[in-house]
C-alpha cells in the first residue's frame, strides 16, 4: 500500500494539472473519481481538503494515470 503524501496541496495540484491536461469538465472528473460535483468543486476552488480516505484513492488514481510518481 503506498503512503498517503504528507501534502494535500501537491494531490490536489496534480488533479487540477490531470483535469486541465485531460480537458475535463469538474462533472467529468468528479465522475471518474467517483464523487459528487460539490466535493471536486470545493477541492479546486482550495474551499476544502478531501478526507484522508479519498485523498488516497485520488492518489492512487493520479498514479495509475501517470500524474503522480
């Protein structure tokens, strides 16, 4: 199992490059990470942090998409 990375700030920084590089809209995003619209909104506006759990399962998804290392 990988280890959560200490900064959300670097996730989230990832995600947005992911949407912005993948011209997603925040719906389609929200979609493929298995979240509500709201909840993507927040992240990329910086109005709140996802909960540890989901933090992990963006990383693993920014891993398997090549946009975390």
């Amino acid at each position: 199992m990988s280890r959560i990375l200490k900064d959300p700030e670097k996730i989230l920084a990832a995600l947005e490059m992911y949407t912005y590089e993948k011209q997603l809209t925040q719906t389609e995003l929200a979609k493929r990470l298995g979240v509500s619209l709201p909840a993507v909104n927040g992240w990329l506006l910086g109005k709140r942090e996802p909960r540890r759990f989901i933090l992990y399962r963006i990383q693993k998804f920014l891993q398997k998409e090549g946009f975390l290392k």
